[in-house]
C-alpha cells in the first residue's frame, strides 16, 4: 500500500487512537505511517467481539468461559499456560474442569489474568 493509500476514516474500536501501518514512501522506501483505520476494519472487529461473547455466554465451563472472555482460542489460551492444546480442550469440560488440580488452575489464571477464585466461576 502506498503512503498516500492508507486509511483514515477513523474506527470506533480503536477509541480514537491510531494504529502503525506499513506503507510505501514516495521514494519507494517501507515506512511506518499512522493510520485511524477504515470502515471495514472496524465492521470485522465488531463481529469477531460478538461472536466471542457468544461462545462466553455459551460456554460450557469457567474456563471456556473466561478463555472467551479473555479474547482467547484454544491454541492462545494453551501456548499462554504453556500446556498442550489437546489437554486445554480436554479441560474445557466440566467434569474435567472441576476436577482440576490447582497448579493447572494456577497456569490457567495467570494466562487468563485472572485470579484462581474468579476462574472457578462464570460472572
């Protein structure tokens, strides 16, 4: 994209902050130019947030839940505990969930940046 290309429409989501782009200078040069976002950006935003706050309100355990809340998938959630993502949808069960031992809902928390009491319920 070129310097003089770059969006500035301004975007809700980003609440009035700009954002750093990659563009190229008029000398051909790669710079960093701030950018207010585009219309489209911010229509994509909204329903990625929406359709986590859905999965929140559906989930099946805490974890999922504040995993949703976090902004966080499994692959996110599993390489910030550092714990296999196999056995990070394995504990998105409840039965499993409930059954955790609190080292593993120490990691979880501290990923989630949450305390290991919130984690435990679903606010």
């Amino acid at each position: 994209m070129r310097e003089r290309d770059v969006p500035q429409e301004g975007n809700a989501t980003l609440a009035g902050h700009r954002k750093a782009l990659y563009a190229v200078g008029e000398d051909g040069r790669l710079r960093i130019v701030p950018s207010r976002g585009w219309e489209v950006e911010e229509v994509v935003t909204r329903q990625a947030v929406e359709d986590l706050e859905r999965r929140a309100r559906e989930a099946r355990s805490p974890l999922e839940y504040h995993m949703y809340r976090a902004r966080m998938d499994v692959s996110m959630l599993a390489a910030a505990a550092g714990i296999w993502r196999w056995r990070v949808r394995w504990h998105l069960r409840p039965q499993v969930f409930a059954r955790l031992p609190a080292r593993l809902r120490r990691r979880y928390a501290e990923a989630l940046g949450i305390s290991v009491e919130a984690l435990a319920s679903v606010a």
